[in-house]
C-alpha cells in the first residue's frame, strides 16, 4: 500500500510538472512571435549605418520612402520601402546590413 502511495504521489508531480513545462514554453513560444510581428516605424535618418550603406549599395536607383524596425529570430531588422518613380521593392535588411529578403518590383498602383 505505501509502495502504491508513493507512485500515486511521484505520478501526480510528474504530471504537475510536464503541464507547467508546457506552458511556460508556449508563453515563450507566444512571447517570440508577438515580438516578431511588431514593426516600429523609424527615420530613414535613424538607420544603421551598416544599412544605409546597403541600400546605397544595391539600390542606390530608389529612394527609401519608409522603413520599420523589428526583430527577426534573434536579429535587429529593418524592413524599407524603396521607390523609383511609378514602382516600389520592399526589402529585409539586418543590422549588420545583410540583405535577407526582397520584393520584387511592384507597380505603385497594386499597394
């Protein structure tokens, strides 16, 4: 019977324990993705420099129109709006001025 109380007790924490691991991991889970969805609109003047050297780099034929801060995994990025006349390309730049994604041309008029 004692044997039976103690596996009785040892199962309850056991249970106890696995549901609290697995909410603390989904709030973490929850917390990473509500991070990487919030974008801060920022000046193109507040840029990193790493940044602004891509963009004149790569695209130096477009006038950057906006740009957002965000987090991405664990990395500081910025997403800017690039316009040339009746166009615009949306690119994903880290901190560091690595370029991570791109959109390509867009006519103005399909925003």
């Amino acid at each position: 019977m004692r044997k039976l109380s103690i596996l009785l007790v040892f199962a309850v924490l056991s249970l106890v324990s696995t549901t609290t691991f697995a909410q603390d991991a989904k709030e973490e889970v929850q917390a990473a993705v509500a991070q990487e969805q919030e974008k801060v609109e920022v000046q193109i003047s507040e840029l990193p420099e790493a940044v602004t050297k891509t963009l004149g780099e790569q695209f130096a034929e477009y006038t950057a129109e906006k740009a957002y801060k965000t987090v991405k995994g664990d990395k500081e990025v910025y997403y800017v709006k690039l316009v040339k006349g009746e166009e615009y390309k949306k690119v994903l730049i880290d901190a560091e001025g690595n370029l991570m994604e791109k959109e390509e041309k867009v006519e103005e008029s399909e925003k």
